[in-house]
C-alpha cells in the first residue's frame, strides 16, 4: 500500500511540473509595461503558418487576461517575439536483447541494445523585449515538445497550455 501511494504521490508532482522555465532582467520594473504588440518578423513569406496562428492566438488570449492591451507597434511598450527552436535526440525504441551461459563462477555474454532513432522536436521560445531599448527582458522557453507526428488538436492544445504555463509566470515575482 505504501508503494501504492508513493508512485501515487511521484506521479501528482510530476503533473504539476512547470512546462516552461523562465529568465528576466531583474533590474526591469514590470508594472511599466502596459500594451504590447508582435515584433516585426524578418520572414519575407506572405504565408502565416498553423503553428504561428496558434502561437499567437494563445499569447493574445493570455495577454487579455492580464489586461494589457495590443496596440501597434509603434506605440507598444512590449515587442513580443516568438520562435519554435528545433532540437534533435535520441531515443530507444523497443528492447535489446542478450544471451549468455556459463557455469560456476564463469560465464560469457554478448548483448545488443535496443534499436536508436533521431527524433527532431520543437521547442517554443517566447521573447519580451523593452521598445525603447530594444533588450529582451523577459523570456520563457518550453519544456514540452511539438513533434512532426502530433495531430492539430493536439499542437493546439500543447502550444495553449505552454503559452499558459508561460505566463504564469510573468511578471515575474508578482506569482
């Protein structure tokens, strides 16, 4: 029963692990901050993707409910830039396999791990910089992960609940 409730009580704080780490200039006094707007992109496509539409559907609604307001860029305190960083690792799949025989205190083995496979992921990387100087000061990055195999319900709902997570932390010290 003890074990019972310790895998439990393991798998509730796992849960409630933030899905993002944050970083900001503590010198910045963040109630300055008002209104915000998009930082210009340096895209030349006329084309905005899916994920893109997402990212800022969910850093829109998230922003309302912080009640800073979305003006033009020239009149922003905040330029809010975002990108989804690709990484690459590595990860096993299925089980290795061994053989081994001996007798008494000797023996001989041979084993081969399991089968390795590339995955690329994207991790999103959220950016607030000061208008008038032009420094990012605050950032967030994810923790979890887009992958090329997610279906669009479910790329929403990851980039809604990071872009969340995200800013619940922000303005930092004020949580």
């Amino acid at each position: 029963m003890r074990i019972l409730l310790l895998i439990l009580a393991a798998a509730v704080l796992t849960g409630c692990a933030a899905s993002s780490v944050t970083d900001y200039n503590s010198a910045v006094v963040f109630s300055n901050y008002q209104t915000w707007a998009f930082a210009p992109t340096d895209d030349e496509s006329e084309f905005t993707s899916l994920d893109d539409r997402r990212v800022r559907n969910a850093v829109r609604r998230e922003f309302r409910l912080k009640a800073m307001a979305e003006v033009p860029e020239q009149e922003a305190d905040l330029l809010v830039d975002w990108r989804i960083v690709e990484e690459d690792r590595l990860e096993q799949t299925g089980v290795g396999l061994g053989l081994g025989f001996g007798h008494g205190n000797f023996g001989w083995g041979i084993a081969a791990p399991p089968p390795v496979r590339e995955i690329t992921e994207g991790k999103l990387v959220l950016r607030f910089a000061d208008r008038q100087t032009g420094e990012v000061v605050w950032q967030a990055a994810a923790r979890r992960y887009l992958t090329e195999n997610q279906s669009p319900d479910t790329r929403r709902k990851v980039i809604d609940e990071v872009v969340a997570d995200m800013f619940s932390q922000y303005p930092p010290g004020m949580n």
